[in-house]
C-alpha cells in the first residue's frame, strides 16, 4: 500500500484537505480516507495529470452535485487541487462503505457468502432501488455510459450506490463530455461492434445494460443472451448481443438459441416483467427510447414485490405468486444447487421420520431361482431309419476296432514284418470310423439346437439376475445409510457448536457490550480528539478494541495513558450485565447456520432423492420378476428340452463305444 500523502490538498474554496491511508485502488487513481474520520467523505486522486476537459468535466459534475445525486452514488462533491490556482487533481465524494459489488449478490455462491440473509425479494428490491438509482440519474441529464457489474454496489438492506461517476457522459448546452470505456457484454446491439467508445451514449443505451443488470439480478447471474446456440459457427456472447440472439426470449426458436440446461424462464416473473424483458433485448429495443426506462421497471418491481409469497416447503424460498408451485425448489432438485440459505435452521427435515420411509420400504429378497431340474422334458425317440443307421454305424466301428486288435496282435507277434501293408487296413478302418451315415445330420442339428438353447438361457438368466435380482436395492440402500451417517455427523458437529456457542454465551454479550462503548465516549482528560483519531484510524475504535498488545507500539501514547485506557476498559467491562436469557445471539446463531447448511443441504436433498428411488427401483424389482420370469422360465424349458434331445446320441452304442476308448485316455470327459 501506498504511504500516505503527507501535504494537504485545496479544495475549490481553498480548505485544506488532509488525507488519512488509502482504502482503494482503481486505474485512474487512489481513494483515501479524509482526516478527521468523522468526515462522511474520501477523495480520489488521479496517477496521471488530468486533460482540460476532463477537469472541466469534474467541475460541471460538482456544480451539478445535489442531495438526490449524492444518495444513490458517490458523486463529485468538491474537485481537489495541489495547489491554490492549480489544475484539478482529485475530488471528494461521499464514503461509501459495507457494500458490495452487485455480482455477488445475484451469484449464488457469492450471495451466500456475502448476503446470508437474501432470498429472492431481496433480489427484486435490490432490482427495484438500481431502477430508482439509474431513473435519478437519468433526471438530471447524465448518461452513465459503461454500465456494468462494477460500478454498482449493495448493501445488506438491498440499497444501491454507483460508483466510478466521474466516466459518466456530461452534456451542457455548449459541449459534450464523452464516457470513453465500456463492456462488451452490457453494450448494446447497435454499439456492440464500435472500436472506440468516444461516441455520444444514449439513455437508451443505459437502459440495455440496465435490463442486463435485472436480468441477472431475476435469473441467479444468468446472462439472457448466454444459451445453447444450435447453429454450427461459434456464438460468442458480443456476436449474440449483436444478432439480438435473447435466449429467453419467445423468438428464441427463431434465432437458434435456447436458455441453458438448469436455467428457469421468463415465466417465473408476471407477464408484465417478462414484457419489459423482450422490449430491452428485441430489435425495436434498439429505436430512440425503445425500451423501457428505469422508472417502467421500478413500477414493475414495486408490483412484484407486493405479490410475492413465501414456499410452504421452504420458508427461505419466496416467489411470484401467481404461480402454482416454488419454482426454486424444482431447479435446486433439478441442478443441485442451493440458491438461497435458511435464516433458522441448517435442514428442513426431521431425520428420524425420513428413515423410517426407507425402512417402509420391503426388501424385495433374493431372487427367485429357476432350475433347469424343474421342467421335465418330453424325451422323443429316434427314427426307426436314424436308429438302423446308428446301429450299422456301430457294428462298422465294431468291426474296425477288432481289425485294429488284430493288427496290433499280429504287430507283437512280429507276423508283419512290411508296415506299408498296413496302409490298406488303415484306409479301411478310416472308411468303417469316419462314413457318417444318416444320423450324423440329426446329431449335428440336434447339437445346434442345444447350442442356440443354451446361449439364450445364458443371456436371459443375467438379465434375470441383473433386472430382477436385489443387488440394486441393496446397492441403493447402502447409499442412503452412508448419507444417513454424513447427515447425522454434519448435525452432530453443528449440535457442538451450538452447545459451544451457549457455554460462551456471556463472553460474546459481553463483547458485543464492550463493541458499543465507542472510543468517542470516554472522557480521558489526555485523551484528545487527535488522539482518538490515530486510535480509530489504527483500528481501535471501541471498548472491545483495547488490549495492551494493541496498544504497545503507538508512539503517541506513555505508560500511563496506555494504562488509563485499559483501566477504562475495565470500568466498562463492569458495567456489563449478563443477561442468560437473551440465549444465543441471532447473528451468532446465523453465522453457525451459514456455515452448516451448505454442508447438510445437499446431503439433505440426496436423503430425499434417495428414498423415492429406493421406491422405484423396488417397484421395478417385483415388476420385472412378473414380466421376465415366463421368458426365463420357457428358455429354460427350452435348454432342458434341448439336452434331453441330445442326451439320447450318448446312449447309443456308437457313443458308448467311443466313451469306454475315449475314457480311458481322458476320465470325466463325457461325465454329465
């Protein structure tokens, strides 16, 4: 951080202005505090020498200063010199403090860290003051120009101020004093390609990026020409704007842009705010005063916010009344996000009721199991002609195995001396094996049918057992115990803390006691106005701000007023009275709910979500077991059918031939 300036600046009837430590940096310039800090205003002082005209613009600002400017923004009051004559260097403006910018109050993530307490009618109130800031405005004749996200800023009561005036454009009857910046994605349609913003700005043009403004405001930091584009070239957010591509809008179809997954629509707003909407962002939006102007959406706004109701799910929720249900609990289900932080309570459950939903829930049971053993085949015999080739075929194999004997004999007897003789009682014996015969094709049908058979019980039974089994119940059930357990932890922490913030009780009364002693009120006779300046200045400015630690190292003060200020501090400790039945401070309670509930809300919603399902998938369980089993049960009757078919080939006496040799060389092969 800078140091402080040390010479002291004039302001135009040539007061001294003496700076305190700088609060704020921008591109331009420093802001710093004025001294004595009692003063209501800061200064900003330029890094770089002023243009004429952007001196004389400052001054037409100061002369132009009214309390109506002054409330809604942090206007020039005073212009600042370096010296008595000498060009402007600076100017004064009110102090604007405990505000923040207004993108983190319609971001969800921002607005819960930054704004706790905000539902969505602080957001159409917060909508409602910007409209009453920019219709001031646009009253006294100035154009705002580069609207944007920025140089807006919000309190905790919604109220709105503008900041970074002094770009404003300024017209008199003799010149015009440009705004020369500007952001692409507030810029609007017939501007939005313009290389240099040095061009003469329209309160129309405020009005588009107003409409913006509201828009994000409405829709949780949603941009209206920010959608699913179904073109095939690149659509980027300025190209959108230019080509009036609004992706809320009922033209949308028309444009190839729809609003994105997890977004709600205009319809969650009277017909009359949605109205507003498709003038600012249609095509006759962008003629002389084509859309609407602050003071239309202020009218708006005031209407809504008188027909708004609160969620009879969720008292956190509150939403236009002429809809039939909250539309903020069906897109925090839909997209998991939660929007808005309840005031008293971390979760709007009772776990112990919800469990007992899952536990009404049956178990579906094992699975029915299907055995081929149950269905008795209809065993058909073989054709008479199929049965004699059969038995032909065995007396031929019969008759090679006892040539093959003989060989093998005469072999050992050394009868043979030429095995080349052999090869002719090879080829026959060959013929007598291999010469199918005309079971060969009922064998090989049957042993088709028996492998289709077989493949179809395959693939029906796991789908049986995948579709009718209960692994997924168990699998879900598992689930939902496991966040039972995340639910139940979360409170457990949050139940401590709460039993910790009431041990603690009287020392956090007693702070907030000390807080509200200001160092104004003590009445020290060594204790002047300048010193309690450096004390405030150095950031103790109550009661509670008084430590020795804090207080070592201050030049300004000895020993002894070092200690008559502790001892101050004591007198006023003991004036505090404790009172137990206050309970647990609000704010402290509402820090500790801010802090949990982000956690458990989720955890909460998978409960919920959880349970409906284990519902579903329990239905579906007992569904499918009536629906699949006469599929299953006739794929078994089939694969049953269809080995018993085969089954017969075993016990002819070519197969049981070929068993007893083939056993032999491989036990347990034909083994059933």
């Amino acid at each position: 951080m800078a140091s402080v300036p040390l010479k002291p600046f004039l302001d135009s009837s040539g007061t001294r202005i003496l700076l305190g430590k700088k609060i704020g940096s921008g591109g331009e310039g420093d802001v710093y505090e004025i001294l004595p800090l009692h003063q209501n205003l800061v200064a900003k002082i330029y890094h770089k020498p002023l243009e004429a005209h952007k001196q004389e613009k400052l001054l037409l600002m100061v002369r132009g200063c009214n309390d109506e400017l002054k409330s809604i923004s942090a206007w020039p009051t005073e212009v600042l010199r370096a010296r008595e004559g000498g060009p402007v260097v600076g100017f004064l403006m009110p102090k604007i403090s405990d505000y923040e910018p207004v993108h983190k109050v319609y971001g969800p993530t921002h607005r819960k860290e930054h704004f706790p307490h905000a539902d969505w009618r602080f957001l159409v109130r917060t909508a409602k003051n910007l409209a009453a800031a920019f219709f001031v405005i646009h009253k006294f004749g100035y154009v705002i120009g580069d609207v944007n996200e920025g140089n807006i800023l919000v309190n905790n009561e919604a109220c709105v101020r503008l900041i970074d005036c002094d770009s404003f454009q300024v017209r008199t009857n003799k010149r015009l004093y440009y705004c020369e910046v500007g952001v692409a994605q507030f810029t609007p349609p017939e501007i939005q390609n313009s290389k240099n913003f040095k061009m003469e700005r329209t309160a129309n043009h405020d009005n588009f990026g107003l409409s913006i403004l509201f828009f994000q405001l409405l829709f949780f930091g949603r941009h209206p020409f920010s959608g699913v584009y179904g073109g095939k070239e690149d659509m980027p957010l300025d190209k959108a704007i230019a080509e009036f591509r609004f992706a809320y809008g009922k033209n949308s179809p028309l444009k190839s842009i729809s609003p994105p997954p997890n977004s709600v629509g205009l319809s969650v707003v009277p017909h009359d705010v949605a109205g507003l909407f498709e003038r600012a962002f249609s095509e006759t939006g962008a003629s002389y005063s084509g859309r609407p102007i602050a003071g239309d959406w202020w009218d708006a706004f005031e209407s809504l916010e008188k027909r708004m109701r609160r969620c009879s799910a969720d008292s956190v929720h509150s939403y236009y009344s002429g809809l039939a249900t909250c539309p903020w609990c069906r897109l925090e289900e839909s997209s998991g996000l939660l929007l808005f932080l309840s005031a008293d309570r971390i979760t709007k459950i009772d776990l112990h009721r919800e469990w007992l939903k899952v536990e009404a829930i049956a178990s579906p049971g094992p699975i029915p199991h299907i055995s081929l053993g149950t269905f008795i085949p209809h065993l058909a015999p073989l054709a008479p002609d199929i049965k004699r080739s059969l038995d032909f075929r065995s007396f031929r194999q019969i008759a090679g195995i006892a040539i093959i004997a003989g060989c093998v004999v005469m072999a050992l007897g050394e009868m043979i001396t030429d095995y080349l003789m052999l090869l002719p009682v090879v080829i026959v014996v060959m013929a007598l094996f291999l010469y199918p015969g005309e079971a060969a094709d009922e064998k090989k049908k049957r042993l088709g049918n028996l492998t289709s058979a077989r493949y179809m019980w395959d693939l029906w039974n796991k789908k049986w057992i995948a579709e009718a089994g209960d692994s997924a119940f168990i699998t879900q059930l598992n689930q939902l115990r496991d966040l039972k357990r995340k639910y139940e932890s979360i409170d457990r922490e949050y139940r401590t803390s709460l039993l910790s913030l009431e041990r603690t009780m009287k020392e956090r009364q007693l702070k907030k006691f000390l807080e509200h002693c200001s160092i104004n009120t003590c009445t020290l006779p060594r204790l002047n106005t300048g010193l309690k300046n450096i004390l405030k200045s150095l950031g103790i400015e109550t009661a509670a701000d008084i430590t020795r630690n804090q207080l070592l190292g201050i030049p300004q003060l000895d020993n002894t007023l070092t200690n008559e200020l502790i001892a101050w501090r004591d007198k006023m400790e003991r004036n505090f009275l404790f009172d137990p039945t206050q309970g647990i401070d609000r704010s402290d309670l509402q820090t500790l709910i801010h802090k949990y509930q982000p956690m458990i809300k989720p955890v909460e919603r998978d409960l919920l979500t959880g349970t409906l399902k284990l519902h579903r998938i329990q239905e579906n369980i007992l569904k499918k077991r009536i629906t699949l089993r006469p599929a299953v049960e006739k794929r078994a009757r089939e694969l049953a059918q269809a080995e018993a078919d085969f089954e017969i080939f075993y016990h002819t006496p070519e197969e049981l031939i070929k068993q007893e040799i083939v056993g032999i060389f491989h036990p347990g092969k034909y083994s059933r």
